[in-house]
C-alpha cells in the first residue's frame, strides 16, 4: 500500500473486499460512502493506527471495528446510521 494514511472510498463503491487493507498500519483514516452495503471478513484486520473513521454507510460500523484493533478514538456517522 502507498503510504497514505487516509483512505477516502468513492460514491458508487458497493463493497469492500476481504482483507482489502488488512495490514494497513500507516492508514490512520478511512471515509466510508453512503454506497456501501458489503465489508467483507477481515478488511480491516490490523490496521492497528486506524484513530477516525468517517461513516456514510446505512449499515453498522461494527464491520471495520471488530477486525481492525485499532487505537480508534472517533467516528463520525452520516445522517441515516
């Protein structure tokens, strides 16, 4: 992974793939769109520096919180969560 520290997912992405950042641990941020309906397994699974999360998703969040172990401090919610 480049070293970026945020991700920001485009409007239209559905899903995000199994293990599709696993092992990020320079990603500190990921903005989620409102176009997201599917996260799979372990996505997100450490990404131990992952601090803020911003959430658009209509689904629950727990899908990036219970693989990423991460130092999480804040996530914001869109309107709709």
């Amino acid at each position: 992974m480049p070293d970026n520290s945020r991700i920001i997912i485009n409007e239209g992405v559905k899903e995000i793939v199994n293990y599709a950042f696993s092992e990020c641990s320079g990603l500190s941020s990921i903005v989620v769109p409102s176009s997201v309906t599917s996260i799979g397994e372990y996505a997100f699974e450490s990404c131990s520096s992952i601090d803020t999360i911003y959430w658009y998703a209509k689904m629950s969040p727990n899908s990036i919180t219970k693989y990423c172990r991460s130092s999480l401090k804040q996530i914001y919610l869109g309107d709709g969560i």
